[in-house]
C-alpha cells in the first residue's frame, strides 16, 4: 500500500495530467471551429485578410469563452496571431515590413498608462491602509438600523471600486462584515442583503470611471477622433445611471431580503468604525490622499487645462515612487494581466477595424430602420448575457469592436458611436451567476447565498440596466 504522501503526489499528477490534457483539446477544437467558419466558406465582399481577421476573433473569442488558457495569455496569443497571418508584407493586408507595429502599439496606448496611474493609486490606498480608514469611517455614520447600514455598506463600496479593482474592494468591505456575520444565525437575511449588497455595488460602481473596470476602458480605448471620451465625460456617462441603479439594487433588497426589520432598531446591527489595521507614518496617508485629489482632479478637470490623461496619470506613479510610498516590489506585484487583457482587446479592434471585418459584418446584420438606440439596446443585451457566462472583458472584447461600426455607420441617422458606453457599462451589470464577475464569485464563496438568489437579484438588475443606461447616455451624448 502506498504511503498517503505518495498516493497525494499521484493525485495532484492526474489533475494536473487532466488539466493539461483539458486545455489542450479545448485549444485544438477552438482552432478548429475558428478554421473551418473563416477559411471554409468564401464570403462575398470580404477580402483574404477580413477572412485572416474573422479567424483571430473567432479563435480569440473561443478561448476567452473556454478559459482553455489565462485570459491574458489569450490577449498574448491573439496579437502573435494577428501578426503572424497580417503583418508580413505580403500583399493580403501589410505592404510594408513596419506594419506588425500596429498590433503591439496598443500596449502603449494612452488607456494603458491612465489605468496604470488607477492601479498605483489604489495599491498606495491598500498599502497605507486608507481604503479600510473610510470604509470603517463612512459606515459609522449610517447607525445601526439593518437598512441604512446597508445603504452606507453600498455607497462606500460603489465609490471605492470607481477607482479601485472591484475584485478587492469586494473583498475588502466583505472582510469588515465578518463580525456582522458571525453575530447572526446561518441564512439570516441580513447577512445576505449585506453579502448581495456588496457584489451589487462592487460591480455597478465600477461603471463611474474609465478606470473603474477593463470593458470602460476597452471602450474609452476604441473611440478615436470625434467620438473620444475623456475621464470627465465618462464619469457624466457613468456616474448617473450607477447611482440610479444602486437606488434600484438597495430597494430590492430592503423589500426582498430585509422585509420589516429593515428600519426596526430592534434589529440594530452594531458597526464599531475602526483604523486601519498595520500602522502607517502619517506623512504617508497625507501623501496618498494629496496625490489622489490632485490626479482624480487632474482627470476631472481636463478639457479645462488641455492635460492629456496619460500625462496626468504619470503624476502617482512619479509621487508615490519617489516619496518611497511604493516600492519596486509594490510595482511588480500590480495587476499586470488585466493591462494585457485590455491590449489584447485593443489589438483586435485595430485589425477588424482595418481590414474591413468590421464594415463586411455591419452589412450582414439587419439593421436598417432601427435606431440608434434601439442598436445600443440589443448590443447591451448581448454583452450582458455573454458577460454573465464569460469574463466580462473577454465579452467587451469581441463585442465592442462590431457594436462601434454598427453605430459609426448609423451616424445618417442620428447616431454617435460614443453609445458604445452603454455597452460596455452593461458588462458590469452582469450579475446573475458566482462565474459572472469576481465580486460575484467571492461574495458566493463567503457562505451566506445560495445560487438562486444570487440569480433572482442578478435577473432583476440585468433586465432593467441596459435601458436605463443607453437612454441617459443618450440624453447626455446630446450635450456633450
């Protein structure tokens, strides 16, 4: 008989055999499908390259979807690709032998440098410990009645994943909640209005900004030239709709979950607001909170001053390296994979764009005499249900590239393709499944919700968001 730490070993071997074997047949029958509808039929109207272009975004699409690899590694192999079958001088799409540039150019694109700047300013947060400072704070002014300590759990964790991962604000407010938690009996529904609070409002906060969640970004990166979107014209995009719709999110869960006892002061949850929990020098959280004013101002302000973003976005990087705020580990330990996530994204737009993909698949979709708005609403359906079922960014990804032709080209009659903000806002309100986002996911893994209710709320949200948020983008596109 072998030994437990042997029969361990052998065990960890065949997962680790399945899991290989897994992504590599999901790999070849992704490569397959993607062959045989782009190379297979010949589609009139669409040039050898379009065809080369529809076999990456096929490709790419199946192993976003499969997760049969990283997401980044997907991004990784999707520019390889893309270079490999357009970037050499040929004759099918690249005439010079400087072309394949324009596959990598992405990664320096301003978007990149802006989230960069987002990411240094919320691992400072995290690593002073200012993000736990006002969240402790600001719920301690909402008092203990079971529904405005929700109210208060919402909004603080809406404003923190505008300009922090959404992933770990949700874990953080989650975090805070362990001693509401554990004083309450297993099922309580308290503890699960407070659990779907927190996945609701990590996920629509991060609608308010560019920064706020990769497909905003992916967004703000493919409208070029007239239709650009500046940080202070997203947060006009963004911030409405999300507050409407985290009023919306509050109220079901106050009549759903919270019933009578929402405002009973018998019910009263106590919140002790505490300090961060490692000591941190003073000078240190003046320097955070001064460079955060000054850069989110910066962004704010920018059609006033005429400072491009990017440069803007140097100003944390520059303060809090120098003043020793973060170091060069801090540096190495930022999330490097959702900035090549969004490279990727941002290279496939370039080559559907380029190689008239994009303008071959608006011919084929029938959308003559629907509105521009009527447009926006069906792409923002379509990305939510895709974005329920597969990362969020894999989903703007492949959709945002086709969805900003379709609205270029219904410009005639009175569209804008900045209504691709809404379609990339109702990423974020895919809620109905653990899998949907990464708040979702870790709120479910806490213990204190069943799958049903987590799709009862998410069905609710993801029904109404898409509306919502094309109609005021549209009223507010016309004063732009």
């Amino acid at each position: 008989m072998l030994p437990s730490g042997r029969n361990d070993a052998r065990s960890l071997l065949g997962l680790f055999k399945f899991s290989q074997v897994r992504s590599l047949v999901t790999t070849a029958a992704c490569l397959s499908v993607a062959t045989l509808v782009a190379f297979g039929p010949q589609y009139p109207g669409l040039s050898e390259a379009g065809h080369r272009a529809l076999f990456v975004l096929l490709f790419a699409a199946g192993m976003w979807i499969t997760e049969a690899i990283p997401a980044f590694a997907t991004s990784l192999l999707t520019i390889g690709c893309l270079i490999a079958l357009l970037g050499k001088p040929d004759g099918v799409y690249a005439t010079d032998a400087h072309d394949w540039e324009q596959f990598v150019t992405p990664w320096g694109s301003p978007l990149i440098w802006l989230f960069f700047g987002g990411f240094c300013l919320a691992t400072s947060a995290e690593k002073t410990g200012l993000d736990r400072w006002l969240a402790a704070r600001a719920l301690g002014l909402f008092g203990q009645r079971p529904a405005m300590l929700l109210l208060g759990l919402m909004l603080v964790t809406a404003v923190l994943s505008m300009f922090m991962s959404n992933t770990a604000t949700a874990t953080l407010v989650l975090a805070m909640m362990t001693p509401i938690f554990a004083a309450r009996a297993a099922g309580d529904p308290v503890s699960k209005a407070i659990a779907l609070g927190v996945a609701f409002a990590a996920n629509i906060g991060g609608m308010g900004t560019i920064i706020g969640t990769p497909p905003n970004a992916i967004a703000a990166g493919l409208l070029q030239g007239e239709s650009a979107v500046n940080f202070a014209e997203w947060m006009i995009l963004g911030v409405p709709p999300s507050l409407v719709l985290l009023a919306i999110s509050w109220i079901f869960l106050v009549v759903v979950h919270l019933r009578g006892a929402a405002f009973s002061s018998e019910q009263g949850i106590l919140f002790h607001a505490g300090v961060a929990s490692d000591p941190t020098p003073l000078y240190k959280q003046q320097v955070v909170v001064a460079t955060f004013c000054v850069t989110v101002g910066l962004w704010m302000t920018s059609p006033l001053h005429g400072l491009p973003t990017t440069l803007v976005s140097f100003v944390p990087t520059v303060v809090l390296t120098s003043t020793g705020i973060l170091t060069a580990a801090d540096i190495r330990q930022l999330p490097w994979d959702i900035l090549l996530l969004i490279t990727g994204g941002l290279s496939l737009g370039v080559a559907i764009d380029n190689t008239g993909l994009a303008e071959w698949a608006v011919g084929l979709l029938p959308i003559d005499g629907l509105s521009p708005v009527a447009l926006a609403i069906g792409f923002s359906y379509i990305t939510l249900v895709m974005s329920n079922l597969m990362s969020n960014t894999a989903a703007a990804n492949i959709v945002l590239p086709i969805a900003i032709a379709v609205l270029g080209a219904a410009q005639a009659a009175g569209g804008d393709a900045r209504m691709a903000a809404p379609i990339a806002l109702s990423a974020s309100a895919a809620m109905c499944l653990p899998i949907s986002t990464p708040p979702n996911a870790i709120v479910y893994g806490a213990g204190h919700l069943r799958v049903k209710e987590m799709v009862i709320g998410g069905v609710v949200i993801g029904l109404i968001a898409p509306p919502i948020l094309v109609f005021w983008s549209a009223f507010a596109i016309g004063w732009l």
